[in-house]
C-alpha cells in the first residue's frame, strides 16, 4: 500500500516544490539582470506567488544559515534537503514489500 499510493505522490510532491524552487531561481536572475522588469505586473505576481509558497520552507533554513552578504544560499540548501529526502524514499519505495 505505502508503495503504491503513498511514496510517489511524496516523491511527486518533492519534484514539484524542487521545480518551483528552480523556477523563481531563474526569475530572480532575469530581474536582476533586467531581461524581465518587476514593475511587470505579471512578472511581480508570479514572483510573489513563487515566494509564498517557498518562504515557509526557506525561512527556517535560513535562521540557521550565516550571513553571506548579499547571496542567499537558503534554496541550495533546500534543494539538497528535497534530493536526500527523494532517494531516501526512492530506497524504501523500492526496498518494502
């Protein structure tokens, strides 16, 4: 049952928040480089979307993170979290009977 239900929509889920950390990673480049603008209403909306649903996940990593200057290192952190979490459920998906 938990290999048939429960660990792909776990690992589903995992692929997606990776995703969309990858994505908002990409449109903070392109404002910081002026390829997009953030008055763009769009633009200003999918990154403030983006954001809340990344902040919860980000905010504690980044309590526990040292000050770096300018560079936030918090979705690297995460990324990894999210891959150490999906070959751990890879391994049970595949090791349970």
């Amino acid at each position: 049952m938990i290999n048939q239900v429960i660990i792909p929509i776990l690992l589903l889920f995992a692929n997606v928040i990776s995703t969309v950390v990858i994505v908002r990673f990409v449109l903070g480049l392109l404002v910081a480089f002026n390829v997009v603008d953030y008055s763009n209403q769009i633009v200003a909306s999918l990154i403030h979307g983006l954001d809340s649903i990344l902040d919860p996940m980000l905010r504690p990593i980044q309590r526990h993170m040292p000050d770096t200057g300018g560079i936030d290192f918090s979705p690297i952190v995460l990324l990894l979290l999210i891959r150490i979490v999906t070959i751990i459920f890879s391994y049970i998906g595949t090791h349970l009977p």
